[in-house]
C-alpha cells in the first residue's frame, strides 16, 4: 500500500501526470456513459432428444456465460476481450454450510412507510415523464428464430393457432403465412399437428440497458426533484 501511495504521490506532484491522469478519467467515464449491459438468451433443438440453453450477460469487454445441454451439468464461462478466461460447471446439488448461531430477530418493517415517504417527497407525475424520457436507455431487441409448436391433443394445437391468427389482425407485426406458419419479421412459428406434445426450433432475445447513462440521470433526478413533505394544517376551534 505505501509503494502505491507513493506512485499517487508522485503522479499527483508532476504536472504531466496529473494532466495524464485527468485525461484517462474522463476517457474512462466516456467509454463508461456508452457502455450498455446486454442480457440475452437463446433456445435450440428439441427437448426430447436433447436441446440447449443460453444465456449471457455483456457489460463493455467483459462477458459471462451460462450455457445448459441435455444432460449435463449449467456450465459458466467467463471471457474478456473475446478470450476465455474460467470455465466451470456450477454445483447444482445442495450446498453443506457451516452451523451458525440463530440470528438476532428482525424489526418487521411496513413496504407501506417507504411507499408514503416516496409519494411525500417526490411527484409521480414528475417521475413517470422521467421514466418516459429515459426509455432510450432500455432497447430490446425483437425476438427472432424459428420454432415449432404442438400438443398431443390436436384441438389444443388448433386453440393456440387461432388465437395466433386472430392476433394478426390486432398486432400489425404478426402477419399469416401461406404456409401455415404465423410470422413476425424475425420470428416465424410453424403448428406441429404430429399428434405430440413438441417444442423445437431456435429462439433469440436479447435487451440492452445503458446502466451507467441511467443510474447517473436517476440519482440527478432524485437529488433534484425532492422537495420536503408539506405539513397537515391542524385547525383549532
């Protein structure tokens, strides 16, 4: 700890150093502000004769993975730059803990005193056209792939298809195919009428959150748009 107080030290004393690190702050908090924590997943094959799951999580360079097959054990991996890092299957079974000494019970706490001291000091008219504008900080990207659906009952495969259909002439994206399958721009959806309870295919989705752009835009609205609780007039006869 001495050796790097004593690095600061001389970075802070040289005019040089202190211009450089300055300059790799503000770097720092630019790449920060564009930087958006992407979580996904992604579905492929059949569960029947063996299908995986996917799921990632990407904050800048950083990028962890839980990945499922048939089968096997929910892997991790772990990679920056593209490189992978670690590697391991996580422990599914229960984990043995060590005896520890009953805690001291807690005071119950009522959700209702934060909910009345939020509403005393904060607008919600003044919050939701916040959350409003703030929206380009959330994206989600349509889900894309193509699956096919059916039940071993054909007359429940024949309820979900046309409840389909029917959303087709309320949701403008859905649209029905000529083939048969219901079809958004990147998804499409084929009825499987093999008398079989069957869901296979490939599914991908994916949301995209500017953690840092929007938790430093949230507490600025907080800190400024908090005003002190208004006192009840008590009238005296």
């Amino acid at each position: 700890m001495e050796a790097w107080a004593q690095v600061f030290a001389q970075v802070a004393n040289s005019p040089v150093g202190l211009a450089a690190g300055i300059a790799g702050l503000g770097l720092l908090f630019l790449a920060l502000w564009r930087t958006s924590l992407r979580l996904g997943f992604a579905l492929a094959g059949d569960p029947d004769a063996g299908g995986s799951f996917t799921a990632w999580a990407r904050l800048g360079p950083v990028r962890v993975d839980w990945h499922k097959h048939s089968g096997e054990p929910v892997g991790q991996t772990f990679r920056v730059l593209g490189v992978r890092v670690r590697s391991r299957p996580r422990a599914t079974g229960p984990r043995h803990k060590k005896p520890r000494t009953a805690p001291k019970p807690a005071k119950a706490r009522d959700p209702s005193q934060a909910l009345r001291y939020f509403l005393r000091h904060w607008s919600l008219s003044d919050v939701a056209s916040f959350a409003w504008r703030r929206r380009r900080d959330i994206q989600l990207a349509p889900l894309e792939g193509r699956v096919e659906f059916g039940f071993a009952e054909p007359e429940r495969t024949g309820e979900v298809y046309g409840a389909l259909c029917v959303l087709t002439g309320v949701l403008p994206p859905l649209r029905a195919d000529a083939d048969g399958s219901i079809r958004t721009p990147r998804l499409a959806l084929f009825p499987e009428w093999s008398l079989r309870d069957r869901l296979a295919g490939h599914a991908k989705a994916e949301l995209k959150i500017r953690v840092v752009r929007a938790g430093i835009a949230t507490l600025i609205f907080f800190l400024t748009h908090w005003h002190p609780a208004r006192r009840r007039l008590v009238l005296h006869a």
